[in-house]
C-alpha cells in the first residue's frame, strides 16, 4: 500500500512541529502539507524548518482545502473552532481526520460526531499509549474500589495550556465515573475554595496546576479509609503524543466512517 498522505493542522505550534519531525521518520507516512491560522507568522515558511529537520519543501499555508485534495488525511491538534471547520472538509472529502485538540464545547463535539458519518475521526483527550493504558486501570480500579475510597485526579501542564482541567484529566474522570456507574457531569467537583463543607461521598474531584515547561503529568488518587491508591503517567516528551497519532491516522485508514477514541485503535475499549 502506498505511504499515507496526512496534512498536519496547527503546523506552527509545538505539537505542529512535532507531528512534523514524526512524519519524517515514520515508515507508511508521507506529509502532504502543513497548515496553520490565516494571519500566523509562520505561513510561507518551510515545514521541515519549522520543526528542525532540515528544508523538506513543504510551504505552511492557510487553506486545507488544496491539501485535503491530495491527502489521505488530517491530523490536528490546534483549538476547538479549528477542528469544527476541519471536521467539515474532511466529511466532505470521506477522509481520516485525527483530533488530538481538547476543550470542545457540547455544540462542538456534536459537529464532529455528525462529520463521523462520513469521516474516519480518531478524537482522545491524549493520544500516548501509556495514559490510554492509565485511564483502562482508572475504571478497572474505580469499578473495584466502592464509595469510601474518594477520586481526586490533579494534573499539571506548562504556563502556556489555555484549558483546564486537561482534556487527559476530563479523560481519566470519565473513566472512573464509568468504573463506577455515575454521570460525571453530576458528580465532577471542579475547584475548591472557602467554607466547601466536608467532601462528599461519590464526587470526582479535579485540581489543575499550570506552571513551567511541564509536558503533562497526571494522577488519579484514589484515598480511602488508611490508605491510598495512586496512578500516574508523566510525560516527558510531546513525540509520545505525535507517534500515537500517528498510529491512530494509520489505524483509521483501514476502518469506516465512525468516531473513534485511543482505547479503540489500541484494543482497550472493552478494559
């Protein structure tokens, strides 16, 4: 089969830029553009440049719709309005489309789900296998561990992050609260601050911490009566999150139109 063509969207961010560099020293991928926001001071330039590989002759633009002629598919991690207008394209041209953006509105994720009926859309709120993995255990443990063991998952990212909790966060309290059988819009615990009260049972708790150059850490803690159970996942390097991507695009080219999470390209859907 030949290489897959995949346009890398928000081409001059950091996760841009790495997607770049994954491409180019990934077997059965092939970069058929690079695109970034109308007005950003890096269109025109080159994107092997851009992401530190040396020129490959690949000019960053600002419309897709050329590029989307000639491609297999898109992969994008750029922010929400960003990926309700790529969804569009790639249902209009029935091609796989890879969303590793959080921080969606309800409107917007059901303007994706809509382009899954004719696009092949792989959306996680992380793309590393090891926190696919994480959030699996979260729900094995959540499911096994009843109402006096409190979850509270507390994650942090650098200063530059523009949502919170992380997508990865909301991610891992999803599968706790399906460990547990609840609605985790009716029992999610946000922010902490003054006379709360004392906790109450059954909630999830989220705390989010921004600071640095943190890549993302993320635990899930579950604290009960004398002792306490914790899961964590640090990343060290945003290539983890690039090469699962990468992994989904290719996965999602042999699969019909759907939408698609991690736990389904790595088989953990049924964990």
């Amino acid at each position: 089969m030949a290489d897959m063509r995949v346009v890398i969207a928000g081409a001059g961010g950091r996760m841009g830029r790495t997607l770049i560099a994954a491409v180019a020293a990934s077997k059965g991928l092939a970069l058929a553009g690079a695109v970034e926001a109308a007005g950003s001071a890096v269109i025109g330039r080159d994107a092997g440049e851009l992401a530190g590989i040396g020129p490959n002759g690949v000019k960053v633009v600002s419309d897709a719709t050329p590029l989307l002629r000639q491609a297999d598919g898109l992969i994008e991690f750029t922010i929400p309005a960003a990926t309700v207008a790529f969804a569009e394209l790639t249902a209009a041209a029935g091609l796989v489309h890879v969303i590793g953006t959080t921080g969606h509105s309800v409107e917007e994720e059901a303007i994706v789900g809509k382009a899954a009926s004719a696009a092949r859309i792989v959306k996680s709120g992380n793309m590393s296998l090891g926190v696919n993995l994480l959030a699996a255990l979260t729900k094995r443990v959540a499911k096994t561990l009843n109402e006096d063991y409190d979850i509270e998952i507390v994650e942090m990212h650098h200063n530059k992050k523009i949502d919170a909790p992380s997508g990865t966060a909301l991610m891992l309290g999803r599968a706790a609260a399906a460990g547990r059988g609840v609605d985790l819009a009716q029992r999610s615990v946000r922010g902490r601050d003054g006379m709360t009260g004392a906790r109450t049972a059954g909630d999830i708790g989220f705390a989010s911490l921004r600071g640095g150059t943190v890549v993302g850490e993320h635990s899930v803690i579950f604290a009960g009566p004398a002792e306490r159970v914790e899961l964590t996942h640090r990343a060290e390097d945003r290539m983890i999150f690039a090469r699962g991507a990468l992994h989904a695009a290719l996965w999602a080219r042999n699969q019909k139109p759907g939408l698609y999470s991690m736990a389904d390209v790595l088989g953990l859907a049924d964990i």
